[in-house]
C-alpha cells in the first residue's frame, strides 16, 4: 500500500535577502474570520493569539531584531463590554503562560501603551513580563496595548514641557531625535516594515511617528490564517523595495 506523506509547503527562500531589523504587524481581521464561520468574535481574537505567538516565535528564529504588534488600540475601548472583556482575558491568560513560553527563544517583552487603564492585576503581569525578561539577548517584542500614535505623542509632548519647565531641557534644544527619546520605543530603531494583513489601507494610528519612512505591505489575508509564508513573502517585497528616504 503506497503511503501518503503531506508534507508541509516549502517555504520562500528568504536566507539570502536582506531583512528588516524592525517589524510592526497590524494584527487585523479576527472579527472577519470569526464571521466567516458563524463563531462570536472573541472566537476570532482567541485564534488570532495563536497566530500571534506562531509569528513572533517565527520572527525571532529568522533574526528579526525587533518586532511590534498592535494588540490593542486605544480606540478598542469602544467596542463591546463582551468582546474587551474576551480580549483581557486573552491577554492575562497570554502574559501568564504564552510569554513565558518566550524564555527558550530569549525574547525581551515590552508594553507600549498607556498601561495605567488595565486591571492591577494584568498590570502586574506586565510589570513582571519586562522586568523577568530584560536582560535576555534575543528579539525584542513590543506589544501595543492601549497604544495610539496620537496618545504616545501627546503624552511625549507634555513631558517635553515639563522638562523645560523644570529647567531640564532648553526649547532650542528639541530635535527629532528629543522626540524619538520621549516615546515608548525610546532607543529602538524605526520600523522599516509594517505589515498589515486583512487589505485594510489604513495606518490606524500606529507608530504614526516612528513609521515615517516604513514601508507598508497589505496583505489580503485575515490575521488568523497569516503563516510564515505569508511573512515571507512581506520580506520579500521589502526585500526589493527601493527606499530612498526621501532622497533619489
Ligand atoms: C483587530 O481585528 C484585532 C484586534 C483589535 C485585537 C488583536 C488581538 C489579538 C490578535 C490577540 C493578541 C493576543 C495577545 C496575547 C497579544 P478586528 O477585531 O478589528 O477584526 P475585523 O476588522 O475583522 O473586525
């Protein structure tokens, strides 16, 4: 009797293109995808969580540097109490077991955000994530919860202006480079890449700031079904973008 082995699809060969050191992933669609099947959305979230941990475990054993998903906006609020309160237990249950799966990959965890609206509770898991995680020497995970690009730069902008209040920082001295240094992602490199799977055309206030120069990749898949071919591909077309920074 002849045997049928499926094997997996081989995968683009991206070992000799030129990666990205930073990635930003919209993780959008998980609403649509739960539609699809008649399943409540929380559903779609749940699925989308794994699809999470899959990519950014994938990410670090290529060599991503740094990557960062948008969990949470701080428009999500408006959504229903159900579905917010799904997401928040998705998120406690992820920074209780999924994250700290993230130690055999050495990966640093880091919340982007303001964080002072979640519970004590997932505060406390997130306090202890970073902190557990800071000295290991693999990919850094920026995870964006109650993040806005809007919010990240008003906040910069008032602490900007205390520090010249306080005599700390002289008006004549605020650059780009003071602005950078007052976000969440103070010190990491910019996104080069930003993938947002789901065909949305929208930045939906994500690192409005530090994506000037990025380039963006829409991808007509819904985040649960995203694969690691799919993230190939992303690479590959940035792989072959020509950025010029504003230059020729
Ligand atoms: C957008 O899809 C997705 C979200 C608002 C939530 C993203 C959260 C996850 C993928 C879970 C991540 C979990 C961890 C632990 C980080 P949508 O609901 O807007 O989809 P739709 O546009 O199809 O309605």
């Amino acid at each position: 009797m002849a045997l049928f082995k499926r094997n997996k699809p081989e995968l683009t060969d991206i070992s000799q293109i030129k990666l990205p050191e930073h990635v930003g992933i919209i993780m959008d669609g998980n609403g649509r995808w739960a539609k699809k099947r008649a399943l409540p959305r929380s559903a779609g979230h749940r699925a989308g969580a794994q699809t999470f941990r899959k990519i950014a475990r994938y990410c670090s054993d290529i060599g991503i540097k740094h990557l960062t998903v948008y969990a949470f906006s701080t428009e999500n609020w408006r959504r229903p109490d159900g579905e917010v309160n799904a997401l928040m237990g998705l998120f406690k249950e992820y920074l209780e077991e999924a994250l700290r799966d993230f130690r055999d990959d050495s990966i640093v965890l880091k919340f982007i955000g303001d964080r002072t609206a979640f519970s004590p509770e997932l505060l406390a898991l997130m306090n202890e994530n970073e902190e557990e995680s800071k000295d290991r020497p693999g990919m850094v995970l920026n995870l964006a919860m109650n993040y806005g690009g809007r919010a990240e730069l008003a906040t910069a902008v008032k602490s900007i202006a205390h520090d010249v209040s306080d005599g700390k920082l002289s008006p004549d001295d605020i650059s780009e480079q003071t602005i950078s240094d007052y976000l969440y992602t103070k010190g990491q490199p910019d996104p080069d890449l930003i993938i947002r799977p789901s065909g949305e055309h929208r930045t939906s206030n994500f690192l409005l700031w530090q994506s000037a120069y990025s380039e963006y990749v829409i991808m007509d898949v819904l985040w649960p079904d995203f694969t690691e071919e799919h993230l190939n591909k992303a690479l590959l077309e940035y792989a072959n973008r020509n950025r010029r920074f504003g230059g020729v």
